[in-house]
C-alpha cells in the first residue's frame, strides 16, 4: 500500500499532539503532578511498545544505537516535562503558538548535523510563518488557567522548543537505521527509565478517572512518533518543519471546547499566515521534486 505524502503524515501527527496536550491538560489541572502524569503516559506507552517489539521478534539494536536513543530521550523527556507545565500556565493555544519557535531552530540545527541544504524559499517560508506565530503570540487568549503563571509557562515553552526541535534532528538521523516500531519502542521505554527514579517525589498517583485518560494519552503519544519517524524518513527536517504550524488549528478548537478558551483575533491572523506559508513550503517542495526528476532524467537521456 503506497503511503500518504509525508506533509500529509505529519500533519496527522500533529493532531495526534494536540490530542495528547489536551488530554495532558485535563489530567494536570484535575490534580495530577505534571511529572507523575508524563512518567504514566511513558510508563504505558512503553509496556505497549515493549509487546509489540517483542511479538515482532526484530534484533535488539546495537550499544551504540542504545547509548544514541539513551542521550536522544534526555532531549524529549525535557522537551516533554517543560511543556506539559507550560499548558498548566497558559492557554493551550497559547503554547502551541510559542512553541512554534522551534520550527525555526530545527532548520539550522538539520543543517549542522544533518548537512540538510536550506534553498532560500523554504527559508523565506518559514521565517513568514514564524512571523505569523509572533503576530499571534501577541493575543493573550481569554479563559487561561486560573492561578497560571505567564512568565513561567513562556519560559518553559522556549525550553521545550529548543529541546524538541534537537530531538526531532537526531530523530530524522536515527531513521536511516532503523524501522519506526524500534524507534518509538526506545522513545518511550527510555524515557521511561529517565523519569522512574523522580516518581516517587513527584506527588501521589493519578486519581481513579484519569487513568482512562492516561491510557488514551499514550496511545495518541505511540501514534505521533510512528507517524513522525515514517514522515521524517522520506522528506527533509526543513521541509516538514513548517507543517506543524497546523496545530495552532487543533489547539484552538479544543482549548475553545474543553477549557473555554478563546483565542483573540490576532491568533487566528496569525495563524492565517502561517497556513499560507505551509502552502508555499509544499508547492516549492512539489516542484522542486519535479525539477530534480528532470535533472536527472537528461544525465542519463542519450
């Protein structure tokens, strides 16, 4: 079966990252330590992941695809950690603007590790759909947490971005070698490992109706990185990166339908912006493809 486009696979995950976020939000404002619930969320994930990997009957990777995963998952548990405290200071929309900063961070850092050519439109694209996120930044959504700390949840956002954009490099590196099922197996049984010995100080355990909660969480959480590690394998980190502007879509509607949160015009302008520099990224994306499938048609052509 021929798989979708890879921009159409990453927007699918974003929705499925929405999902978490909202999810995550309703168990933490119920009660829930921040901590206690990602470590839960990894701790589930993982026994699925486990399973699965185990009926698979696939290689245990190497020690240094081990030790890779290991020093990759500090990057996504902070990454993780930061935001999900964010969403208990800020509007959901709110954070999924901000945390947009990373799509700009990811196309230098691709181009450091990777060697990933950044053509001038895909830079050009990018920069006006982060301007679009700035523009909607600037609205302070109605119906925010009560008792959030703005300062607080805008710090944390930026650290988040800065560590998800670096986890999603090395994620696209570690695609060469390995299949998606061994990929997300180790990105949440690690972080797993990473948050187990924190648990015990980070508060009581989730109450009883949160746990459905917690099990739907990391099933969205399994189907982001799977879909992301499929998407990343077959396009390029810059190119992809645009797209997860499309969250501000999602994050909008369910803040607006689960905390009442509603987002001033300069959001939705923002967000405007950032759809039409999406567009951009995929026509050039699109021809350049064709471009490049000429080229090398006339260097073999008799």
């Amino acid at each position: 079966m021929r798989l979708p486009h890879p921009i159409l696979i990453v927007c699918a995950a974003v929705l499925c990252g929405c999902t978490v976020d909202a999810l995550m939000k309703t168990i933490t404002l119920g009660g829930t330590a921040v901590v206690t619930a990602t470590a839960w969320r990894y701790f589930v994930a993982s026994a699925i992941m486990v399973g699965l990997f185990a009926a698979s009957r696939r290689k245990m990777p190497g020690w240094k695809a081990i030790r890779f995963h290991a020093l990759r998952s500090i990057a996504q548990v902070l990454a993780a950690v930061t935001f999900f405290y964010a969403i208990t200071q800020i509007a959901l929309a709110e954070a999924i603007v901000l945390g947009f900063t990373a799509a700009l961070m990811i196309a230098p850092i691709a181009r450091v590790i990777l060697d990933e050519k950044m053509g001038p439109v895909t830079i050009a694209a990018s920069l006006v759909g982060f301007a679009g996120a700035a523009l909607a930044a600037t609205g302070e959504a109605s119906g925010a947490p009560v008792g959030g700390n703005r300062a607080y949840g805008i710090a944390a956002i930026l650290v988040s971005a800065v560590a998800y954009a670096l986890n999603i490099v090395l994620l696209r590196l570690r695609t060469r070698e390995e299949d998606s099922l061994t990929l997300v197996t180790f990105m949440n049984v690690f972080p797993a490992l990473f948050l187990l010995p924190i648990l015990p100080f980070a508060g009581p355990l989730p109450e009883p109706d949160a746990w459905p909660l917690v099990g739907l969480v990391s099933l969205a959480a399994i189907a982001i990185w799977w879909l992301m590690t499929i998407a990343y394998a077959r396009a390029k980190a810059q190119t992809l990166a645009p797209f997860e502007y499309t969250g501000l879509i999602w994050a909008s509607l369910f803040g607006y339908v689960f905390f009442k949160e509603i987002p001033g015009l300069r959001l939705y302008m923002g967000a405007a912006i950032i759809i039409v520099a999406c567009l951009v990224v995929a026509f050039e994306t699109h021809f350049a493809a064709r471009r490049e499938a000429r080229a090398a048609a006339a260097e073999i052509a008799p």
